[in-house]
C-alpha cells in the first residue's frame, strides 16, 4: 500500500510539474508584487543578475563611449568582474574599508581619473554605508554610480530602500536569494533609462530557443527537488552495495 502510495505521489507530481510549464502566467500580478519590494516601476526583469549589469554597462558605455574604467570592489563575485570585461571595459578595483566590507571612499577617489565611466559599489548582506556620499561623489565628477544589490534585496537604510541612491541597480533572483525564481535578475533605474535600455537591447517576446532552455531546466531542477528521486540517487550513490560506482568503477 505504501509503495502503490509512493508511485501515485511520484506520476501526480510529475504530471504537475509537465502543466505548470503550459500555465498562463500572471506577468500583472509578479510585477506588482516586486513593485511593492522595490518600490518602483521602473524596471526590467532578466535571466540573470549577472545579465542585469551586463545590460547597464552596454548602455552606459553607448553614453560616453569615450570611457573605459569601471571601479570595482575587489572583494567580489567574479561574474561581476567578467560582465565588465566582456562589455569591453577595464575593472579597476578600489579598497573596502580595513574594519567593515564599506567601500573606502577616500581610495575611490584616488581611483577617478578622467577614464572613469562608473563606480559599482555592492551591498554586502545590508547598506553600505558610503553609498550616499559616493552619490555625491559620483555627481561631482559626473561619472555613474551603480549599486549592486544581488544580496541585499529589500535592505532598508531608515527609511530607504538601497538601489534608490544609484543612477542604475541590479538584483539577482536566483535559488540562493531572498525573492527566488530559480534564476532570474532585475535592473532598476529611471523611467527614460529603462525605456532606452529596452530600445537599445531590442528585446523580443519570443525568444523560443531561449524559452525550450529555460522550461528544460525548469523540469529537471523540479524533478531534482523530487525527495523520492533524491532517495534513489543517494541510495545509487552511497548504499551498501553501491550500484553506480560497480557500473563505473568509481
């Protein structure tokens, strides 16, 4: 009875994962809600964070072609390092604070030159507390501030919200972060930037290559979440008689 139970719960399951796929989505209530959290509507969802600042700096480098340097936190994901380098600029990395993960205003600004295109100043798990005074800064020497809010969404400072100090945020919404959609980004800025970003990107309805990748991984995350697939896996895996690593000779 429990093994009749057992396969029920596995094929209901599988067949509910196949129909989520075909369900309309509710794009009007999703951006709502995220509207809420970020408090705007200026917006544009992405398949990654990493995508997200990638998009920014095509655009802010289309701006003012005539600079290459973005300062950088060297303390950092490398993603964030590589997306500079592939939208064909230069990291220049600036210090953090010696007892705290701020960024050190005071190396920033040894950093700026005349080359300097933007400023990425990242919110480690809370505000940096250098971020309004590197918006001061950032509109003195007219150059870009960006903040990178991958791991801080929703951080509040009194009574606002981090990525309402920057000319351009980003978010990341993956498995690992605070609003999930297994993966996923956002950029936040103002009305004009995001409707040039739109123009600039050309982005398209229908991407079906893009979208078959995306529902496949889709299905197989889901099915990995399954706990009775992940039983037989650990049982394949690490039982007794270790049947896979017979078969491979591992």
């Amino acid at each position: 009875m429990i093994i009749n139970n057992s396969k029920y719960y596995i094929s209901n399951n599988f067949i509910e994962i196949i129909l989520s796929i075909f369900k309309k989505k509710n794009k009007n209530l999703v951006h709502t809600k995220i509207k809420k959290i970020i408090n705007s509507s200026n917006f544009l969802l992405t398949n990654f964070g990493r995508t997200s600042l990638y998009i920014i700096l095509l655009y802010i480098k289309k701006k003012n072609n005539f600079k290459n340097e973005v300062l950088v936190c060297s303390y950092n994901f490398h993603e964030v390092i590589n997306m500079i380098i592939y939208a064909g600029l230069k990291p220049v990395f600036y210090d953090l604070e010696k007892n705290s993960l701020n960024a050190d205003k005071n190396n920033i600004m040894k950093k700026i030159n005349r080359n300097t295109l933007a400023v990425i100043v990242t919110h480690f798990n809370g505000f940096n507390k250098t971020t309004k005074e590197l918006k001061v800064l950032s509109i003195k020497k007219k150059i870009f501030l960006i903040e990178d809010c991958a791991i801080a969404l929703n951080t509040r400072k009194i009574k606002n919200n981090i990525s309402n100090f920057g000319d351009f945020s980003f978010f990341s919404l993956n498995f690992t972060k605070n609003l999930s959609s297994i993966t996923g980004g956002l950029i936040k800025s103002s009305k004009k930037n995001i409707r040039e970003i739109k123009i600039q990107m050309k982005f398209s309805k229908l991407r079906l290559l893009e979208n078959f990748k995306n529902y496949f991984s889709l299905i197989l995350i889901k099915i990995l979440l399954l706990k009775y697939f992940y039983f037989i896996l650990y049982f394949l895996s690490v039982s007794n008689s270790k049947p896979l690593r017979q078969i491979f000779n591992f």
